[in-house]
C-alpha cells in the first residue's frame, strides 16, 4: 500500500509541474507566455511599382542551347501514358509488396498445418483461422489502395498529357502568329519611310510582336515544366533532355460537321463508378467483415482517414485488469467500439459515394457541354477562314490592301487556338470522368481479383 501511495504521490507531482513545462520559453508555442514582438510598423507604398522596378534590374540569361535535334522527341500514346503512371504510382507498389507478403506467409502457414496433431489442433485450428480471416482482411485493404492510387495517378498524368498536346499546338500557333506580325512591322516600316499614312502607331504593332513573343517564352516554360512532371510520374529518367511528343486522339483540322461521338449516359455512368471505384470498394469490404478478429485493422484504417476518429474512452485504470482481460479474451468495451467503428465507416462511405457521384455527374456535364464548345470553336475558326479567303480575292482585285488580310489571319489564329483549348478541355474531362469512376487502372490490366 505504502508504494501504491508513493506512485500515486509522484504522479500528481508530475500532473502539478507539467503546465509549468508547457510554458518554458524555450518552447517555440505556448499560449501561457507573451506572443513575438511586433514587426516594425511601415508606410504603405506602391507594391507593383517596386516589383516593376526588381523586374527592370533582370539582366537576360544566356542563349540557352537548344534541344538536340536526334532524339528531341519521343512519341508517347495515352494509354502508354496511363499505364507508365498507373504503374510508378506513388506508394501502390509498397501496398501490392506488403499484400504479396500477406500472401506467401498465408499460404506457407497453411501448408505447415494441413495435419496438426491431435492435441491442441483444435485450439490451433481456431488461432490459425482467426489469424488467416486477419490476413485477407488487411490484403482487401492493401489491393484496393493499391488500385485507388493507381487510378489517381494516371488521371493526373493524363491530365499534364493533355495539357502538353495544347501548348505544344499553342507554340505551332505562336510561331506562324509571330512571323506574320513581323512581315506586318516591315511593311508598316516601309510605309513609314514612304511617308504613307498609317492605320495605326507603329508602336502597336512593335507591342503586337512584344506580347506574341512573352506568349511564346511562356508556354515554352510550361511544356518544359509538364515534360518534367510527365517524365518524374512515368517512370523515366530526368536526363538526358529529351520530350515527349504527345497524340491528341483526333486530327484537329477536322471539318466543323463532324460529330463528336462520346456523350455518355450520366446514370450508367454513376452506376459504374459506384460498382468500380476502389475506395468505395475497400470500404464496403471493410465494413462487410468487421468483427472482433479484424478490429484493429479496422481501426488503422480509420486513423488513415482522420486520427481522431479512433479516440476512444480510456481502458481499464488498473494494469492487472488490463493483463487478465487480454489473457482471458474479455475487453470491456469491444462491442460498443465495434459498432462505432461500423458507425463511422458507414457514414465515411455515404460521404464518399456522394462525392464520387456528384464527380461523375459533374464529369458527363462538363462532356456534354465541351463538345458544343468545340463545334461553335470550329465554326468561329472557319467563319474567319472564309473571311481570308474573301480579302485574299479581294487583294487580288487590287480591292483590299494587306493591312487587313495580316491582321484576320491573326484572328484565325486566334480562334484556332480557343479550338485547341475547348477540344483538349473534353479529351480531360473525359479523363476525369473515368478517374472518379475508377477504371482508369483495370484499362492497364490492374485487376479487383489478387494475384496468385
């Protein structure tokens, strides 16, 4: 009794100068203590002028060298695309290994036990089972992340795919923009010296050529960047420089009344998704074989989804209690946790299906209205095509002067480039469609079944 009264002594010792540790000025946070002196107290000033002014001390770089003609490019399909990614995804290879592992020691425990002995085989039949129903609960776990990281990862792949088919066509649009504009400037210059009025100050055109040229540098930024992101995701090695050249699908100089097939059905296409989607399927698997063998794997994966769900109320205060009931197979409180457990994985599957559908809804939507915008994209860039056709009969004529023939190739430009943009925004919306459904990695051959 009297080392009971000792212990307990010592723990409200410790309960007593724990707040006076918690404010030690050495800790970095601490609500007890003052807050960090203030900064000093400033004017406010133009912040744009100051950038504009750090931006004007930028000296140009140096000529950078360009790509290597010999293997500058690599031709890369989409579905090689998405299943490079499907197969690099971050950490599904560690969940497939760990599962592969579950399974061979499965398989040699049940071959050391085919013929227990008489005594104690049933007391290891039960322990055997108990630990095997363990095993293939956590494998459900393992292969279904597996599978939802797989999925994640080749939707974003695609997705950069995608985005480096538009700026690569962008860059075709900048240069053919930026050389017109410079023939343009030489004629303007030449009326100039002739002394010809001008339709405009030489000045716009020169700010016409300026713009062009930022456009230029920075969609060039932007493939660099997406073939880095490409390459890191796919598995390929960051040197040497090299990139990848990618295919669209469909010839964008295709005539304005071709259709556009794909408008899929929106409630088969919510159906699928919540037949497939890995992440719905883990958790109804989950929840289907909760019980008391597979309770801790239960809880882990909730910690996974928020830590604080797994709070749950302190077990017994007395450590021999503890002990016997570990020993004896009784804790108090299983079942009610057991169902709190259930509870709340039925309530994060609900949250997760409605999120899922309303993905899927949000995806056909998007599918359906990009393939309107594409068809008014193309009629626009064709009405300008028309257009040039008009002024070139017309300058033939000697009846319209270049001026305006530049300036509505520039227009067609323009609105091919707005085709380029609606057509690769419906190539990714059907890639988003297909990544909340789930079945991006069963196209690559990533299977529900476990591998053998």
């Amino acid at each position: 009794m009297g080392r009971l009264t000792l212990l307990l002594m010592m723990g409200a010792f410790l309960a007593a100068t724990a707040g006076c540790s918690l404010c030690h000025p050495c800790r970095h946070s601490c609500a007890c203590g003052p807050g960090e002196p203030l900064p000093p107290a400033v004017e406010r000033v133009s912040q744009e002028q100051a950038i504009q002014e750090l931006a004007a001390s930028v000296q140009p770089p140096p000529v950078l060298d360009e790509l290597p003609l010999v293997d500058a490019y690599r031709a890369l399909p989409p579905l090689l695309c998405q299943c490079l990614a499907a197969k690099h995804a971050p950490l599904a290879d560690g969940f497939d290994n760990q599962r592969r592992q579950l399974e061979n020691s499965s398989s040699g425990r049940r071959a050391s036990k085919e013929c227990p002995g008489l005594r104690g085989g049933l007391a290891q039949g039960g322990k055997a089972q108990k630990q095997q129903k363990q095993r293939e609960f956590q494998e459900a776990i393992l292969l279904y992340s597996a599978l939802e990281s797989r999925d994640q990862a080749a939707g974003a792949a695609l997705e950069w795919y995608y985005q480096l088919a538009a700026a690569e066509a962008k860059a075709d649009l900048l240069t053919i923009s930026l050389e017109s504009s410079s023939k343009t400037l030489q004629r303007i210059e030449e009326m100039k010296k002739l002394g010809i009025p001008l339709p405009l100050p030489i000045e716009e055109y020169q700010r016409q050529i300026a713009e062009l040229q930022l456009q230029r540098a920075q969609n060039q930024l932007m493939i660099e960047q997406l073939n880095r992101k490409l390459r890191l995701a796919l598995g390929y090695d960051l040197t040497p420089a090299w990139r990848i050249w990618p295919d669209p699908g469909m010839p964008l100089g295709t005539p304005s009344e071709m259709p556009l097939l794909f408008v899929p059905g929106v409630e088969a296409a919510v159906q699928l998704g919540l037949q497939q989607r890995p992440q719905l399927l883990l958790l109804r698997n989950t929840i289907a074989n909760l019980d008391r063998d597979t309770l801790g794997s239960a809880r882990t994966l909730l910690q996974t989804i928020n830590p604080l769900l797994t709070l749950s109320r302190p077990g017994p205060s007395c450590q021999l209690l503890a002990i016997l009931g570990k020993l004896l197979h009784i804790q108090p409180g299983q079942e009610e946790e057991l169902e709190r457990i259930r509870a709340q994985l039925c309530d994060y599957l609900q949250e997760r299906e409605r999120t899922t559908e309303a993905e899927i809804r949000a995806a056909v939507y998007e599918i359906g209205a990009r393939r309107e915008t594409i068809l008014r994209a193309r009629r626009a860039a064709d009405s300008w095509q028309e257009r040039i056709r008009d002024l070139e009969k017309r300058q033939a004529e000697g009846l319209q002067g270049a001026l305006s023939l530049a300036s509505a190739y520039l227009e067609w430009y323009k609105a091919r480039g707005e085709v380029i943009k609606e057509f690769v925004s419906w190539k990714i919306a059907i890639v988003k469609l297909k990544q909340a459904q789930g079945i991006l990695p069963a196209e690559c051959g990533y299977a529900e079944c476990k591998e053998n």
